[in-house]
C-alpha cells in the first residue's frame, strides 16, 4: 500500500532515487550545499514537538518480589 503513496524523509518509495531529495510538497530539490541546507530545515521538527524533547516518566518500582511459597522448614521434604 505505501508503494508509490509515500512522501516523507526518506524518499517516495518509488524505486526512483533521482525524486528522493524533495521538500514537504514534493517538490524536487536540486542537490547543492545550500539545498541541503534547506533540505535539512524542512524536514527538521520543532523544538518541543519531538517525542524525544523529554524524557519518559519511569513507572514506579514495584518492589521486592516473592516468587517461592516453599517452606524454609527442611524436615518436611
């Protein structure tokens, strides 16, 4: 379903790697270093918009487990 339908960072998943370097429009971007340049800030996301801008709450430790009901008691084995 992507094939031919993407648009995106990586490319358009056409198997044409000549359309690859675009902006968010689709519009090919001729490969130069100011270009890149301008490659990089279009697709650059905005401070406080990135999943990775903070870190994630740590749940809270759940504390020391028991795992054996056995009894500590050797004579009954």
């Amino acid at each position: 379903l992507d094939y031919r339908n993407t648009l995106g960072l990586c490319g358009t998943f056409d198997e044409n790697p000549e359309n690859d370097f675009h902006n968010k429009n689709g519009i090919k971007i001729d490969l130069t270093f100011d270009n890149c340049v301008a490659f990089i800030n279009e697709w650059r996301i905005l401070p406080g918009k990135s999943m990775f801008d903070t870190m994630p709450v740590s749940p809270p430790s759940p504390g020391k487990l028991s795992y054996c009901s056995c009894s500590s008691d050797t004579n009954s084995l």
